[in-house]
C-alpha cells in the first residue's frame, strides 16, 4: 500500500498595513464590486491576449513572406 505524502505548505511573510486590512474588511457596493471584477477580467485579458500575440506572431509573419513571395512568383 503507498503511504501518503503530506504536502508541506509554503511559508509566506509579507507586510500588510492597518489601513489596507480595514479596507479588505468594508464591504463594497454593487458597482464598485462589479467595476473590480471587470477590471480584474480586463487584466487577465489582457495577459492572455499578450501571449497569444506572443506565439502567432511569428507564424503570420512567416505566413505573409511566403505569400508575398508567391504572389511575385505568380505574376
């Protein structure tokens, strides 16, 4: 029978001010909260379409030498 392994959790000590745990604390309204998450999916949004842009990119440029390279050729 395998013996379980237990993780060990990662410590981590950062430094939090008073004021921003109070502010974690107050509740938001429901469109402060709403604009939070847009924003928040926004950014995400924005990460993922950098990578994206990131791995094609090289493709298209490929892709538009050879057809200029055939569009010259045909002619």
């Amino acid at each position: 029978m395998a013996q379980s392994q237990q993780l060990e959790r990662p410590r981590l000590r950062g430094h939090i001010s008073r004021r921003q745990r109070h502010q974690a604390l107050v509740p938001l309204r429901a469109a402060a909260s709403r604009k939070l998450a847009l924003i928040v999916g926004y950014q995400a949004m924005a990460l993922i379409n950098r990578d994206i842009a990131r791995v094609f990119t090289p493709c298209e440029e490929e892709a538009e030498r050879r057809l200029t390279k055939f569009r010259r050729t045909k002619h």
